[in-house]
C-alpha cells in the first residue's frame, strides 16, 4: 500500500458513496404508533378523518349566537334564555334559536345555530332559566370547528418524517395505530490493535483500554440505531479479515484504528480482498481526522476511522452519524446520487459566539477544534457566549469531554481572529 494518503474533501467522501451504493435502506417494517417515536416514516400518512371530528367548545361557558351579544357591556348587559346543557363527551340534537344559549362544558359539542361561547365566569345566572353577560363575543370566539386542525385527506406526514413527540400524539388522535417505517440500521463496530483491552481489564504496561468502541456505539444509540460490537480484534490479516467479512450483514461497518499509515495497517488490503468496489478513498482533509478509509463492499459502506480517540469522534460526527442517520431514512443532502430518495434534511445545532482568543489553522483541510461556551452579558449585536478553544493532541479524549461543541475552519482560511464572530456546532 502507499505510504502516503492523497487527501479527498469531504464532498468527494458522499460523491463516491453516492456513485457507488444505494444510501437508504430499502426495507420497512409495521409498527405500533406508541413504538414510533424517532423513527423515520416509509409512507406518507393522510388523515383518515377530520380532526376535532365535530365543532367544539375550548371553554365552559354557554354556547350562542355571537351576534346576540352584540353591544353588550357591564353597564348594558345581554339577557339569554338557558333552553338545556351539553355535557362533555356526549353527542347532542339540540339547536338554538335568537336569544338562546346551552350551558355547555369544555370540549363539549356545539348545538346547531350557536357560533361563539360565552366564558362562564363573564355569565350570571339572575334565575333557573335566565342569564346576563356583560361581554360580547365575536364568532368563532372560543370554538374549534369540525377539521379545523385536520381535514380528511390532508396530508399530515411525508414519507422520511422524523417522528416526534407531536406527531405521536396527532397519530393518536386520530386513531392511526399502525405506521409504516424504515427498518433502523444496524451498526458493526471493530476494534483494531494489539495494544487495546476491554474496559473490565486492567491494563498492563503498553496496554489501553478501548474507548472509541464505546464512544461510537453511543453515537450509534443516541441516533436510534442499533450497535453491533464485534470486539477487538489483534493486527493480523486473517483475523481482521475474518471480522470484516462477518460483520458485511449489518448495514454499516465501523473500523477502529488501523486507518494511518504503517506497517501494521493493513486495513486496506483486507477491504478490497473482500469484494467490490472495495476501497474508494484514503485520506481526508479534515483535521483531526486525515487518514480516514471508506470502502463499499457489495452495497455495504465500510469507514475505516483514525485510531485517536479525538480524530476518530470528529469523523464520526461529520461523516458516520449523517450516514447512519440516511442509512435510517433521513436524507443529508447527498448531492449526484440518482439511488437517494430519502426525504429529511440533516442538521446540528449552531450556536454564535465570540473567539475568546486567535487560533492558526493548516490551510488546505477543513479543522474543527472543540470549544467550551462560556455566557456572558449580551454584547452590542445580541451575541451571548464566548468560545473557549479547547486544544490537545488527537490522541486525548478529555479536550472533547471538556468541549460543549466545535467550530470549523474553512479549508482556505489559515485561522481565526480573536473577538472573531463563529458559529458553534453543538454536540
């Protein structure tokens, strides 16, 4: 293999996945609408029915004719004859006539001729069959009309939907109990190195514990997605060809270490040993991060990530978790794929703030230093944080614990100015 890496932007990362497989899973499942939330729609749903179903009261009070109480005031009340009662959740025939009104309670169903509701504590009753209001109401006032907040056979959610706590609760309430979703991705994570031991263990000199195993299985979970950790694995071919090969069934696989240059990484001859197209890139220009591996074997994406705990946690946020979530129905905006027909647009969180302090940078690649956010007083343009830098080598894993987030210096700038206003990516 070559000793050197010929680095690829970022968008040449999703143009060769975008050319060389099918992003989004094809396959769907049925669930129950209660099982449903953060998962991805496979079908656009229409409304079955309207929503409220019938034209009801948002008030207790007295259903009416709004243009019966026009004028009136504490010094000019109205008078209205009480002719029955409407109790919530009960379906009712009765009908107004000019100067009538129903007591009626909240979410109860509104009489024929009544358009407004008088709220109950604006009422006095002056006997068994009689009442005077001060206020007038205006149609329409407190009442939710039949459809009013869905029609039958409005589209309601469009197939790639992320499903949210609102969208539980809609689907209830309109008796949709069955959804049809995308089936979630499974996620192969490997370990490569000799000198990596599990967590339980205790480590001998020369020896570390395995941390991105872990750090990517739970940017896996905290995705929705399932994680499939096969372990670590020892520098030989064989073995690790042995665990790639096993591990193709799942929709993603994740290498950890074994992506830089050396002479025991012999990722790359592993993957293309292992079908076609085999290997696509080695090589990235973003920092940390370089000496990233991409491989597609038989539809399957394979990343090789970096083995520093900090340049393999860039990549997965900017490249493995958007993958895994279009894997999962979402779409990222892959551009030059005529296979992607996901429907969500990806995005992250971004806060502004203030550089607390200059940062150089390597032009020609893309760098994301991690940073603390710091509140502060509203500056003159409404900006409220500064933004600590959090510098260290890529091989340590507390300047992303300390971090609240990053910011990215573009692949042309050689760095940023102190006071400087940036955007912040969340974690």
């Amino acid at each position: 293999m070559s000793e050197f890496l010929d680095l690829n932007s970022p968008h040449m990362f999703w143009k060769l996945i975008a050319e060389n497989m099918n992003i989004c899973i094809d396959s769907t499942e049925i669930i129950n609408f209660k099982e449903s939330i953060n998962r991805v729609l496979a079908k656009d749903i229409h409304s079955p029915e309207d929503l409220p179903p019938f034209t009801r009261s948002t008030v207790d009070g007295f259903a009416v004719r709004a243009i019966d109480t026009a004028g009136a005031s504490s010094s000019l009340p109205v008078y209205l004859k009480v002719t029955g009662k409407i109790a919530m959740g009960s379906k009712t025939n009765i009908s107004i006539a000019s100067g009538e009104v129903v007591k009626i309670a909240t979410g109860g169903m509104m009489p024929a001729g009544a358009d407004a509701v008088i709220m109950v504590e604006y009422t006095e009753y002056l006997d068994d069959h009689t009442i005077e209001t001060g206020s007038a109401v205006a149609a329409g006032e407190n009442v939710v009309w039949k459809g009013e907040d869905i029609k039958k056979g409005e589209l309601l959610l469009s197939s790639g939907h992320l499903l949210r706590p609102q969208d539980v609760g809609v689907l209830a309430g309109l008796g949709i109990i069955d959804v049809k979703v995308y089936k979630k991705p499974e996620v192969a994570i490997i370990s490569s190195g000799d000198e990596l031991i599990s967590p339980e263990s205790e480590p001998d000199m020369g020896q570390i514990r395995d941390i991105n195993s872990y750090a990517l299985g739970a940017t896996v979970q905290k995705n929705g997605e399932n994680t499939r950790y096969i372990g670590i694995i020892k520098d030989s071919f064989s073995r690790l060809q042995e665990a790639v090969k096993n591990s193709l069934t799942s929709d993603l696989v994740l290498i950890s270490g074994g992506s830089s240059v050396g002479l025991k990484d012999m990722t790359i001859d592993v993957l293309n040993s292992l079908g076609k197209p085999g290997v696509l890139l080695h090589g990235i220009s973003i920092k940390p991060g370089k000496p990233t591996i991409l491989a597609v074997i038989d539809n399957t994406p394979v990343i090789g990530l970096p083995g520093h705990p900090a340049s393999s946690w860039t990549i997965s946020y900017n490249l493995v978790r958007p993958l895994i979530m279009a894997l999962g129905g979402r779409d990222i905006g892959v551009e030059d794929n005529s296979n992607y027909s996901c429907n969500v647009n990806f995005s992250s969180k971004i806060i502004k703030a203030k550089l607390e302090r200059n940062l150089v940078s390597d032009k020609g690649r893309e760098q994301y230093v991690p940073v603390k956010l710091i509140f502060k007083e509203k500056f003159k343009d409404d900006i409220k944080y500064i933004a600590r830098p959090i510098t260290g080598k890529s091989s340590l894993i507390t300047t992303l614990v300390e971090a609240d987030g990053f910011i990215k210096i573009g692949t042309y700038r050689e760095g940023l100015s102190r006071g400087e206003e940036i955007k912040v990516i969340v974690f």
